[in-house]
C-alpha cells in the first residue's frame, strides 16, 4: 500500500497553465480519473487493513501489533496526504480550464445550430399532400430537437453568467461567445417558425387542388350520368327516371352544402 500510494504521487499530474489546448486537458483529465479510481478501489483495501489491525489490538499490546499499528498510521497518513492533494489537484485544474471548456462547448453548439439551419434551408414545399405531410412529419421531428438545443443553450447562458464572475479576466470572450450563440439561436428559431408556416400554407394549397380534382372529377362523373339519361316512353320509365334524377339531385345539394362550407 505504502509502495502503491509512492508511485501515485509521484504520477500524479502537475498543474498545467491556461494554455494547454482541449486534447492535452482531456488527456490530464482522464489521469485524474484514473487516480480517483484506483483510491476508490484501494479505499476498501485500506478499510480491511484498519479492521485487521483493529483486531489484533485486541489480542494484546504485542511487540508486533504495536509495530503494525504504527505503520498503518503511516499508510493512514500518506493516504490522507495523496487524498488531499488529488482533490487540490484537480479542483484547481478544473477552475483552469472551465473557460476552455466553455469556448468547446460554444463551438459544438454552432456546429449543431450550422446542421439545423441547413436542414431548414431546404426549399422543397411538397408538390402534392402526401409530400407536404411528409415534410410536415419531418419538421416535427426538428422542432423536438430544436426543444433540446434550446435547453442546451439556457443552460449556457446559466454557465455563462457563473463564469463570468469566477473568471472576471475572461469575461469579456465568454459573453461574446454566449451572445453570438443566443444571436444564432433567436435567427434559427425564426427560420423554423417561418418554414413550419410556409409547410402550413402548402397543406392548404395542396389540399385545395386535391379537393378542386375530386370535385371536378365527380362533375364530370355526374354530368355524364345526367346526359346518359334518355326520354321515358311511359309512366313507369317516367317515374324511374324522376326517381333518378332526385337522387342525383339530393347528392348535388350534399356536394353543394359541403363546397360552401
């Protein structure tokens, strides 16, 4: 243990200054990350170690409890030490490169907002309704992802504004940062609000056509039937052909009803 705790102060990562770029702070990162969970792993080793020695306090003041006592103090000691070091460690390197990794996630979402805009720059309305629909289907989909974008970036107006105050030297980039990324964010809105209601008047349209198709289509179906219809040379043959005619006449005025509404 003793061996162990040595090696892991000896490699524990030194501080690094502001300038070290993105790979190098995930690499220091993933160090950390190492140690903290190698400790956990040793901590119920330790834990083990202390209950051993516990019991053997309780077999006598021996010549060699007493000598294992006193070197698991000295473990206890070290391992408090490289404790304490790593957590100093790493909060330290963690305040360091917070703007750093702010300015990342700036850039990830610009990139993410770059993707949604050119998914709305597609110009494409749909030529009849089953094309509209399809696009409409498709900007729901968007609108959701836009829903989490939108929480991503009030998240980082949140952070923004924390950072600021702990980092007062650095101001001055994190808020044109945030404020180029809520710029952007206010115009995508806008693209996608304008192209949900462009999709909405295609439906119309679309749906206007079909309707006008249909309803040509059964002019013409029931003009043909009216023009079929011959002279009666009877009563009887008289009657049907009345019959017939009220029939069609009650399916014009549904029609008619329907038009107007």
């Amino acid at each position: 243990m003793q061996a162990w705790i040595n090696q892991k102060i000896m490699h524990a990562p030194e501080e690094q200054e502001e300038e070290v770029d993105l790979e190098q702070v995930e690499v220091i990162q993933k160090k950390f990350d190492d140690i903290r969970a190698d400790m956990k792993a040793n901590e119920v080793r330790l834990a083990e170690m202390n209950e051993i020695a516990v019991q053997l306090r309780t077999l006598g003041e021996t010549e060699a409890a007493m000598k294992i006592e006193t070197q698991l103090a000295e473990v206890n000691k070290k391992w408090n030490e490289l404790q304490d070091t790593t957590n100093e460690k790493v909060d330290n390197f963690e305040r360091k490169h917070e703007v750093q990794r702010f300015t990342r996630d700036i850039e990830e979402t610009k990139d993410w907002i770059l993707e949604k805009d050119e998914a709305l720059s597609i110009g494409d309305l749909g030529k009849d309704l089953r094309t509209v629909q399809a696009l409409q289907r498709k900007h729901e989909g968007l609108e959701r992802d836009l829903a989490a974008l939108g929480d991503k970036v009030n998240q980082m107006n949140v952070g923004a504004n924390s950072l600021t105050t702990g980092h007062p030297d650095s101001g001055i980039t994190i808020q044109e940062g945030i404020t180029e990324i809520n710029e952007e964010w206010v115009q995508l809105n806008t693209k996608a609000s304008l192209r949900k209601e462009k999709l909405l008047d295609s439906y119309d349209l679309q749906r206007f056509l079909s309707d006008y198709r249909d309803l040509m289509s059964w002019i013409n179906s029931m003009k043909g039937l009216i023009d079929s219809d011959e002279l009666a040379i009877d009563v009887t043959g008289a009657e049907a052909l009345l019959e017939r005619h009220q029939e069609h006449r009650t399916e014009i005025d549904a029609r008619a009803a329907t038009f107007q509404a």
